[in-house]
C-alpha cells in the first residue's frame, strides 16, 4: 500500500519502521531524517508522510518540532480501505470483533479473501491475517560507514517496484525457514 502511494512514500515508510523503538509501531523519525537520508527535500518528505497518513498506514500522534508516528496495525489499515464496499467494510468489522461473516455475504467475503485482507483456517473460520514480520538490516535505510544508503540509491532509480522488489525478497528469505521447517 505505501509502494502504491509512491516512491517518497514508500522510502518514508521503511525510515518510519526505522525509526521505530521497542515496540516496533512509534517512530520518532520525521522529514528531517528523510532528508537526511534520503536526500527527499523537506517539503517534499512532509508530502510524503502526508501521503502515508492519507492511505492510513501511519497516524501522526504528536505533532510540533519533534513529531511522533504511529506504524497502524493491519486490522486499523485493512478498514481505512477506501476501495472497500460497505458490505466487506461490514464483514471486516465483524471479524474484528470476534465474529464470523453470515452465508449471505459469500460474494464479499470470498473478495476479501482475494485481496489477503482476511484468511480462512483450516476449520472454515476467518481471520485477520497474522503479522509477518520483514526485518531489514538498519544499514539498508542509514547506510553504513560512508556509503550512500540503499534506501536512497533505490529512491533515486523512481523504480517503485524495484524497491518492491527488495522489500519482498527479504520477507520471502525471513518466512522460507518457518515454510521449510527446523532443519533449514
């Protein structure tokens, strides 16, 4: 979703997650750091992190010199979907709160599933999908010693989907041990 709101967004997206703490959803991060390394101007990283808000993937929680975001959890993304109808709004809802979608919203409950907002179990049941975690190496966003970071040097290419692309691999290597079992 951030890709789909561009390169800056995507680039402000990954320096958010950086700049996150313990709990891996607050980033002090703001335009200064995307400026700094990415080389965005400052006018246009405040675009950027707009553009993020907008798609509701992040929520700015403190504002003034040193503002403070919020990484939003899928189930708070998932239902600020504006391609979403009312009735898959209404099953998302539903199975947020704990329940089930009824027999009656097959249509827009198996579009949902489509579009990996929820999954079925096994048992028939649905669900939020869990978390998958993509740990990327710090040194992709800041760079490290003095080279110029990855982060920026994919920026530069205006290639969203090669930044896509990296993002993906790295969440593909992190999950392959988990689909190949223990002994990988």
């Amino acid at each position: 979703m951030a890709c789909e709101a561009g390169i800056n967004a995507a680039a402000a997206y990954l320096l958010h997650a950086r700049g996150t703490g313990r709990d891996q959803s607050t980033s002090w991060w703001s335009a200064q750091a995307l400026e700094t390394y990415t080389g965005i101007s400052r006018s246009r990283a405040k675009v950027a992190i707009k553009g993020l808000q907008s798609a509701g993937l992040t929520h700015q929680i403190q504002g003034g010199t040193r503002p403070r975001y919020e990484l939003r959890a899928w189930a708070s993304i998932a239902s600020h979907d504006t391609n979403m109808t009312n009735a898959q709004a209404s099953i998302l809802h539903t199975i947020v709160a704990g329940g089930q979608p009824t027999g009656n919203h097959r249509q827009s409950t198996e579009s949902l599933l489509r579009r990996g907002i929820i999954e079925r179990s096994a048992d028939g049941k649905f669900s939020l999908p869990e978390p998958q975690w993509i740990w990327l190496p710090n040194e992709s966003v800041t760079g490290a010693a003095d080279e110029t970071p990855p982060l920026e040097l994919l920026r530069q290419s205006q290639d969203v989907m090669a930044l896509r692309l990296v993002v993906d691999l790295y969440r593909e290597q992190a999950h392959a041990g988990r689909r190949l079992g223990p002994h990988v």
